[in-house]
C-alpha cells in the first residue's frame, strides 16, 4: 500500500481558508483518523486526497504518483488514483441484491490488466481440492439440516470459505457428489486427470499463439513478460471478488437478500465490502458509523480494526467522534479551523497535547482546567489554584524562563510567516480567523461575565484528567460532592471546591450522597502545565 504526502496544501473559497497550508505524511498500512469539530476541514482534506475536491494550492503524492500540484498543473481525477470511498450515507441500491450491489462497480472496471486462462486456472484449483477428497466429505456432512438433506446453499458457502474459489467453481465441485460414492479415491483420480487435461488443453492454445502459460495461468511471452491488453473483469474474476470481501466483512449468507431485509450493521458492512472490492490502493472513510447505534458503533469499530489488519490497507477516517478516534487509529490528525493542531498516536495526544485545545477536545470525560499563578523556585513550581497552595514537580528539569523566551520567539516568528504570505498571490487575508481558544473553567455559577485580565508569564493553567482525581481520607484538599453518576464499573463524581467544579472518575462500584464532604488529591505524575498566554503545552509532572 502507498504512502501519502501532503505538502502546504491549502483550500478556501474566496478568504475563507478550509484547510490552510497542511503538511502531512501518512505511512504505508497506517490507520488515520482525521479528528475536530464540525467544519473544521476533516472532510474537505479527505476530498482533496481522493480528487473529490481541488485544492487552491499545494501537493499531493500518493505513492511514487503525484496526484495534484498546483505548480505543475497537474491533477489526476478520483478514478484513477485508485482509492475507495465509503461515505456516511450507505447508498445501496435497493432494487438490488447485497451481491449485485458490491458487483455493480466492478463490472465497470476497464482497465489494463493480465490475460489469464481461466479454464486452466478454475482446472487446477479444482484439481488441488479434490486431492483431499476426505475434507471435501467431511465439509459436505456438516452441511446437512435436520431433515438428513443437504443444504446446498450452506454447502457452496463452505466451500467458498475454505477455499477461497468462486461460486461456479464451489457447484462444480458440489456435483461430484464425493460422499455419495463408496471409490471416492478413484472419483477423485478420475476428476483430477479431467481437470490435468483441460490444463494441457489451454497450454496447447497459448503456445500456438506464441505464449506460455505461468504458475498463475497468465500468458507469457519468450522473453518472460506477462501479456496485458485493456479489458472489463471476468465474471469469474468479477465473483472471486465478490466473494472474497464477503468473507472479509461475514455477510457470505446475505448474498440474494435486498438492503431493505438488513440490519444497519450489516448494510454498512455491505457498503465496506463494495468498497473493497475494486482493492483500492487507500481506503478512505467519512463518518461511516454515525448512523448507528450507540452498540452496533462499539462492534463496528472492532470489526474495522480487523477489517485493517485482514486487508493491509492504508485507512484514512474521518469522524468528530473522539473516542472513535482514539480506539481506532494508529495516528491521529487533530484539526481545527483549517489548521493542524496535533497529529500523533492516539495515547500521546492524550497524555502529551500540544495546546489546551487539543487536552479539552480528547477525553470524555473532559479535563479539568484550573488557572494557576506561581513562580519557578529550583526544580519546582509553586502556584496557587482554587485559593489552595499547591506545588509543580515537572517529570524532568525546566526552565520555565527559558521556555516562555522561546515561546515568545515562536510567536514573532509565525506573525512574520503569516504577513510573508499575504505577499503570494495564492494567500489572502483569511476572514476565519483562529482565535486564541479560551478554556472553560468549570464554576458553581456560570452565569457571571468575567472581565479579561491581563495575562503575564507567571500565569498558567493546569489540565487534570479525571482518572487523576482521587478520594480519600487522607486528602489535603476538601469539597463536597456535587453530582455523581454511576454507571457500575466507574462513578463519575462533580466535586465543588469553592465556587469550582472538578471532575473525577472513580473506579468499582461506588457512589457518594450529594453534598457529603470529601477529600481528594491528584495522584498521577501526567498533570499537564499550560502557558496561560499562549495555550501552549510547557510539560507534565505531579501536583501537591
């Protein structure tokens, strides 16, 4: 499977920037999700990679193909940079049976592709099959029903699945009726020089055309060169396909129904099989779950994760879904109003986010912001949160000094970046502008207006995560429970401290009286250290 480049790739219509100059490098057989708010440009990058969309500028590679540069005007349309779409809507044919439907594209295909002899290819699989004529017994007497009759269709589907053949091959090697015969042996010898003959009959053919034939049974030429010429898909070629994806996805019994006789889960898994079929080289996927249940979604996304391991592909998914994202990929591209925020594995951007948006939008539940002021001393920090008097112990040694300096640095180096680009003709002012994301400080009484103060470098903000919140006797800060909700493996419990409100999750069977008096303290060493200035991630460490 190809590896993907995109390089400061840009999308707007007039000045508003969907996507703004987005450098990404997804790796061969990587499972990708691309993960943000409503509108924040997760579909629109999808659409570009897959030529759905033209973006205003940039590059794009997929594999040893550049697929669109907006300088060399290059710009492969979506058919043929060979990639799969599965949408969020399923778009099944109803008039059609789930084999028709995953069938219908590939009977489009028309392409190059090998000549292959598919009598001597179907010959000699049925010649390997039936050379273990007891497993083909044995598959046959599990096919019975109640009644002693065999079920003919439970039969093809057996042997389909075992052997990875098509349907027409699966009847003709039914016919032989092995369990029927008391010489199976000798039926089986008979069978297999049948099947040598028709072999030998094809290669007879071949050679009078000049060619041979190989291990796989394609045409070959005297210098070893496999003879191709543009053709539409065999109906032997276009079943192995069918077949093979049904077994993948497991709807192999559903092959005569109509999407109407399915279930929610199993049209999506049709919708996946047809987009598997054609193997495109990238599978993209927009939102495909979101139309199910809370408890179908759960089984989906196994079945995706074994759906990714089977095939080898390289998954692009997009979803707002957080947890989704984090069960799911190998990586996630974090995006927010245009622009890359984050894009790491799942467990780093939870424990190591880049800026606060990126600590508040992954987590359920989210984490606690607490602003805090304080200044460094040696190796430590101490600060003052909630009225309390706390101390910072970073994980390793810092110089908050230092890094505020760089910081700032960072900060004239991207405002001289951004008025530079103005100076190209593909850049304007963008009227989306990003705004400095400001974190919800949970309060007893929201509904005060705060007055902005002035921020200075001793100002931070600390992130908690819930499972950091721990309570017990021994705590040095005191609340009172405010709301707790317990589901039997956790119990999420809202304490109020002062005028704030922390969220903890406490692990096993337990729950708490509103308004019982608490003591809690925070026991990780992965309590996150923000700059209050710019958002920024400085470092993780412990508070007490």
């Amino acid at each position: 499977m190809p590896k993907i480049i995109l390089e400061d790739v840009t999308k707007r219509w007039g000045n508003f920037y969907a996507v703004e100059h987005l450098n990404l490098v997804i790796e061969d057989n990587a499972f990708i999700t691309l993960l943000g708010p409503s509108g924040c440009g997760k579909t629109t990058t999808l659409r570009m990679i897959a030529g759905l969309e033209t973006p205003t500028s940039g590059k794009i590679t997929i594999g040893d193909t550049v697929v669109f540069d907006s300088t060399m005007g290059i710009n492969i349309p979506p058919n043929k940079r060979k990639v799969g779409f599965l949408f969020q809507n399923y778009a099944l044919w109803p008039n059609m049976t789930v084999y028709q439907n995953i069938a219908f594209g590939l009977s489009n295909i028309k392409e190059l592709m090998p000549v292959i002899s598919f009598e001597a290819l179907c010959a000699n699989q049925i010649k390997n099959i039936v050379a273990d004529w007891q497993k083909v017994i044995d598959i046959t007497l599990e096919s019975f029903d109640k009644n002693g009759v065999i079920n003919k269709d439970k039969l093809y589907l057996r042997l389909i699945d075992t052997y990875i053949i098509s349907m027409q091959t699966a009847k003709r090697i039914a016919s032989y009726s092995f369990e029927k015969t008391p010489t199976p042996e000798v039926l089986a010898k008979t069978v297999a020089d049948e099947m040598q003959a028709i072999i030998e009959k094809e290669r007879a053919v071949a050679s009078k055309k000049g060619y041979t034939l190989n291990e796989k049974f394609e045409y070959v030429d005297k210098d070893g060169k496999v003879l191709e010429k543009v053709r539409k898909l065999s109906k032997e070629e276009i079943d192995l396909a069918v077949r093979r994806v049904s077994r993948i996805v497991k709807i192999g019994m559903f092959m005569k129904r109509y999407p109407a006789e399915l279930s929610g889960g199993q049209q999506q898994r049709v919708a996946i099989a047809r987009t598997l079929a054609p193997e495109p080289s990238v599978l993209f996927m927009d939102e495909p779950l979101s139309n199910l249940d809370a408890k179908l979604r759960l089984e989906m996304r196994s079945e995706l994760q074994r759906l990714h391991l089977d095939t080898g592909s390289t998954f692009v998914y997009v979803t707002h879904d957080q947890m989704e994202a984090m069960t799911l990929a190998t990586s996630i591209c974090l995006i927010d109003n245009g622009v890359l925020q984050q894009y790491d594995a799942p467990l780093t951007v939870y424990n190591r986010p880049n800026n606060t948006f990126v600590a508040d939008f992954v987590g359920n539940p989210s984490i606690n912001f607490a602003e805090a002021y304080g200044e460094q001393q040696g190796d430590k920090i101490n600060v003052k949160i909630w009225g309390e008097d706390m101390v910072f112990t970073p994980n390793s040694p810092i110089d908050i000094a230092k890094w505020q300096q760089d910081d700032h640095d960072y900060d004239r180096e991207l405002e001289e970046q951004r008025a530079n680009m103005l100076l190209d003709k593909h850049n304007v002012e963008k009227s989306n502008k990003d705004v400095k994301f400001k974190c919800h400080i949970a309060k007893v009484d929201e509904s005060e207006i705060e007055e902005d103060k002035q921020i200075t470098d001793n100002d931070f903000i600390i992130g908690i995560r819930p499972e950091a919140v721990k309570i017990t006797p021994n705590g040095k800060i005191t609340g009172e429970v405010y709301s707790a909700m317990p589901t039997g493996m956790e119990t999420t419990v809202r304490i109020k401290i002062g005028e704030f409100l922390i969220t903890g999750v406490i692990f096993g069977g337990i729950t708490y009286a509103l308004g019982e008096k608490v003591n809690i303290e925070f026991d990780s060493d992965g309590i996150m250290l923000f700059s209050q200035n710019s958002g920024r991630f400085i470092t993780t460490g412990t508070l007490k």
